[in-house]
C-alpha cells in the first residue's frame, strides 16, 4: 500500500464511479482499476462493492477511507511546513473560490498563476461559501474564499475585501448605481433569490428579520447567472455583489442601487493546524494583487480592500501567510 494508492481510493470513493475517479484523476480506467485490485489483495479485504450502478463501500473500505483522510492530510501539512522553505512552487493545490468573483477575479487569477508557476497542478472548486467552509475543514481543499457568514472559528481566517450588496433590475427599473435604496423596500417589489443558506440570502434575511420583516421571493435559485438572465428579462428584482453583475452592468444589460447597510467580506480561509506549501502562498499574493487593483482602480463598484487577519492567528508566525 502507498500514498498514490490512497490517493486513488479515496476519490473513487468520494466519486462512486471508477471512471468518473479515472477522468477526475487523470489516469486511464484499466491503470485504475489494476490499482485498486493490488491495494486490496495487499490488504487481504474487499474495498468496494461493484455494481452497473457504480462503486460503494465495503465495511473494510470505509475503515479504511475513514484511515486514509487522517494519513493523507498529515502528509499534507508535512509537505506543507517542509515546502514553505522551497524557492519555487511545485506540487499540488486546491482552492475554493464563490461563482460570483468568476468573472472579476477567478478568470484572471487562474490564467496569471498557470503562466507564473508552470510546476504547480492546481484543483479548483467553485461552489457556495458553505460548501466550500465544509470542504477545507474535511482537507477537500488546502484553502478557500468564502463569506463571513460562514462560522470561522476552526480555520484560519484573514478578511480581504469587502462588498456592497446591490438592488439589481433590468434597465427599464429606474435603479440608480448613485443612489442607495432601503432594504425595507426589498418587501414592495417581485424578488428572486438565491437559496438558503446562500450568503446573499441569509445577510437580506437576518437585516430583514432585524427590522421585524420576512421575504417571500418569487423564486429561488443558486445560480446567479439564472438570476441575471431573468431580471434582465423583467422578471422580478435580486440581490447580489457587484461582482456577479460586473460584465452586465458594464455592458448596459442590467441597472443597480446599492442597498443601505447590506456588505459581504471575502475571507481567505485554510485549517489552522494545516502547513500551507509555497503554492498556496504565491495564489495568495496574487489574489491580493488582484482583489487591491480592483478596488483602487474603481471597476468594482462597493468593494472596499481590507487584507485583515483575524484577531486569533495574530502573533503566529507559522499561520502568517494569510
């Protein structure tokens, strides 16, 4: 048994499909497949039941993924702490980023960082705030931005930018990019949401909530380009950062007001107890880079460039690259 072999079944495991794992994992099916069949009969045990319908796991096999999270994690905060002292990124990183900064952030970050750092393998998960906080606290991913809706306290959190939310409408709404709006009149118009527990969805509901009011959207979707494709079309009215309205509105395609009291903060976040490579510390010096020419420059409309760290991890020099 060895590390690659872990590797190898814990995604087929997470996946429940050897070929789903295969194409995750970039190897050929039958390679896989030979693998898998030399860990188990290195152990002597059945790992997964096979069916038409994919893989599951055997007792033995869930024994043994539940063994392989804990292994594989230390050897990633060991290559962590051992690799901060390399001169060049190598390696593996995975990074979770919210749908929203694709167009404003994600796009350019991803296409400076495979230019600058050739040697680095990158895995990058879109998702919601609260998927992607589950997934570094699981070690799914080496770090991520996310909300501060999201409960922070067992990872590493440093702020580093902060968003007004807008009143999103199509052009013929009379919305003005200049003037705010009450979120108290959110209740007078037809809205479409995201989901609970969406970030967006749960600021609008708890300054709602704080005024003694409820929402009751029209629709409720988490994707945001649904969003815009609709309220574009006269639909109805939404709530989002400016960044996920930042090609349309630049475009003329969607009008927007800024909404009294209603931010988000983009926190970078990774497990306290986890060493960050020095591929983590070069995305995060780029992300910066990013996020603050933005901000200063003025195309992204309420987004003010904070770069704070959290109260807790100051003084410890080992967490100092968030």
């Amino acid at each position: 048994m060895n590390l690659r072999q872990l590797e190898y079944f814990k995604q087929i495991a997470e996946s429940r499909s050897i070929t789903r794992a295969a194409h995750l994992l970039r190897v050929t099916q039958p390679s896989l497949t030979r693998q898998m069949q030399q860990l188990e009969s290195d152990l002597g045990v059945l790992l997964f039941y096979r069916s038409d319908k994919g893989v599951t796991l055997t007792p033995a096999g869930q024994e043994l993924l539940e063994r392989a999270e804990g292994v594989l994690a230390q050897v990633r905060k060991i290559s962590g702490e051992v690799g901060k002292y390399a001169t060049e990124p190598k390696g593996e990183f995975s990074f979770g980023v919210p749908p929203s900064l694709y167009d404003i952030v994600t796009s350019r970050l991803m296409a400076d960082y495979i230019d600058l750092y050739p040697e680095v393998r990158l895995r990058i998960t879109e998702g919601l705030s609260g998927t992607l906080h589950e997934m570094v606290l699981t070690g799914k991913l080496d770090a991520a931005l996310v909300s501060d809706v999201e409960p922070l306290d067992l990872l590493h959190s440093r702020v580093l930018l902060q968003e007004q939310l807008f009143l999103v409408g199509s052009n013929g709404s009379n919305l003005n990019i200049s003037r705010a709006v009450k979120v108290e009149s959110l209740g007078r118009r037809p809205m479409l949401l995201t989901s609970r527990p969406n970030a967006m969805r749960t600021i609008v509901d708890r300054h709602l909530a704080g005024l003694g009011r409820t929402l009751t959207p029209k629709l409720e979707t988490n994707s945001s380009r649904l969003l815009c494709d609709l309220v574009m079309h006269g639909k109805g009215f939404t709530v989002l950062p400016y960044s996920a309205i930042f090609s349309q509105h630049r475009a003329g395609l969607l009008s927007a007001a800024p909404i009294d009291g209603l931010t988000v903060c983009w926190t970078l976040v990774h497990v306290r107890e986890r060493g960050i490579p020095l591929a983590g510390h070069r995305l995060r010096e780029r992300l910066v880079d990013i996020l603050s020419h933005h901000a200063r420059q003025g195309s992204w409309l309420g987004a003010q460039f904070l770069d704070r760290p959290d109260p807790i991890a100051r003084g410890h020099k080992r967490e100092a690259w968030i």
